[in-house]
C-alpha cells in the first residue's frame, strides 16, 4: 500500500533500521535478506531526500531527520496496530495473549505474583515475561517493546496513562539472633550499623532512604550492595547487618528465615508506586483486563 508515494511497508523497515542502527541487525529483525534491507534503505533515502543512517567508521548514526523520525515512526506503527487488532475479540479463557512487563523484583514478587497465579486461573493460555527496570526503561515503553511498567509515582512517565498503586511503609530488617537490638532501634544504632542497600542496574540508583539521609546530611556504612530485593534477606541472616524494606516482602522472608522486622528509627514516607502502559493501548481489552486485574491484587493484598 502507497500513501503519498510512500510505500507503507517500508515504515517497518525505517523503524527496525532507526533501532537497530545497523543493516545486518535490522535485517535479522524482520527476518529478511541483507540485500533486501539496503533496499528498503536506499527507497527510505531517496523518499526522504536524506541518508536517515550514515556510516560513521565501523557504526551506522541516524541523522538528524533519522533521529527526529525514530519516536514518531514506532507511534505510527502503534497506532496502526492498536487500530487494526480486532477489540471485540478479546476473550481471557482462550487469549494466548503475552504480556512483557518492566517491574522491579521487590513488586513482581509481592504483587504479580499473585497476578500471574489468578491470572492462571482465569487466562489459561496467557504468559508474561518480565524483565528488570533499566535505564533505557522509559524509551522502552514509549517504543511499545513492553506492555507495562511499573514505576516510583514521583518518576512516573507524563506521556502515558497511570494506576496508582497502594502505598507501602518501609520496615528494617536485622538478624534474629540479635539480642542486643530491642523491638525497637534509633537513629544512633541504626547509622552505626553495617547496612545492606539495593541499586539495581547499571546506573546504581540511590537506596530506598538514601535520599533521606543525604537530606539531612547522615553517612551510614554500606557493607553489601545487592542487585536486587530479593537478595537482601541471605546479606542479613547471621550477620550484624540492617537493611531497610517494603513491609510485606520483609515479612514474607521473616516467616521462612531467622529474621526480625523492626519499625524504622525515622518516620520515611510510605513507596507509592504507579503501572503505566502506553497512551495507544489505553483502550485495548487485554490491556484493560490485565490492568483490572493489577488493581484487584494490589487492593486485597
């Protein structure tokens, strides 16, 4: 199909190209020959009256009308998608439907996984694949490569719909054996303990209460840094060690391991988190069931 000259099928090329910034790469992603890409690359070029991929040594770069094309290309693509998938047929006894969604493990464990467990009851044939948060977690969702994320409220992407997500209080979490610690802990004990903190990914992000500490000008002594929250727990059993938490994840642990859960020594505001989805999904069945869904969970857990 032309519109405007433009042969439609080639916004699929110029979108696998503007991503994969290579011809081999954008080639294997649509699964056609490498010839066939330059192809589609050289009409891309002479429609557009531009390079739109430039050789820069061994690299290709978009240029500057690439690079302005990249987010507009993929909505268009979406928004097609979005239009032309038939809404009425949506049914979650038969969908194999399967959802990609960015969450961190702390929330994943607590929340979807007793989403995923109702969601195996009522959508059979429904899967879900799940993958850490990462610095390119926004780009992903705006690129539609995921269904959903789930995000801090105050980091919450402005160009998407939201849900907000019940709010959670952070707890400490110390060894049982220790006895020297009461039902409660102050400030003085806790900064003079060995502390556990996460910062997934490469970027390292702050702790939980960094932001809290480095306010009022407090140093604590970071003894593990652990990749990810589920982790933390194994850093603390028979050690000297506290680590800060989401409340239901630390109880979880504290039933199956010699832990105890403490009230932290300063009043930290609860973690309130939000699930976004793209804005073109916002009306899609499936995208609606598993959204309804989310929010059954998170309310009743």
């Amino acid at each position: 199909m032309r519109f405007h000259h433009l042969d439609l099928n080639l916004l699929v090329a110029l979108d696998a190209l503007l991503t994969e910034q290579s011809i081999t790469r954008a080639a294997e992603r649509l699964h056609l020959s490498q010839s066939a890409m330059s192809g589609a690359l050289a009409r891309l070029r002479e429609h557009f009256h531009d390079e739109l991929l430039a050789q820069v040594g061994r690299r290709m770069v978009p240029t500057a009308l690439g690079d302005s094309l990249r987010t507009s290309v993929r909505e268009l693509l979406l928004q097609i998608q979005s239009t032309i998938e038939p809404r009425s047929s949506f049914d979650p006894q038969t969908s194999g439907r399967r959802f990609t969604l960015m969450v961190s493990d702390d929330v994943a464990s607590i929340v979807f996984g007793e989403v995923v467990r109702r969601a195996a009851e009522r959508a059979p044939a429904i899967t879900f694949a799940f993958l850490a948060p990462d610095e390119a977690a926004a780009e992903s969702l705006d690129r539609g490569d995921i269904d959903f994320i789930v995000l801090p409220r105050e980091h919450a992407l402005a160009d998407h719909p939201s849900l907000e997500l019940p709010g959670e209080r952070c707890v400490c979490v110390v060894a049982q054996e220790r006895d020297d610690i009461g039902a409660t802990i102050s400030f003085e004990e806790y900064l003079g303990l060995g502390h556990v903190v996460v910062r997934p990914g490469r970027t390292r992000l702050p702790a939980v209460d960094e932001w809290f500490l480095s306010r009022f000008g407090f140093a604590r002594r970071v003894e593990v840094i652990a990749a990810d929250f589920n982790a933390v727990p194994q850093f603390i059993v028979g050690t000297r060690r506290i680590a800060l938490m989401r409340e239901r994840l630390a109880r979880h642990y504290a039933s199956l391991l010699p832990l105890r859960v403490l009230p932290p020594p300063v009043e930290i505001p609860p973690l309130t988190d939000v699930l976004q989805w793209h804005r073109v999904q916002d009306k899609d069945p499936a995208n609606l069931w598993l959204r309804e869904l989310v929010r059954e969970v998170a309310s009743q857990i």
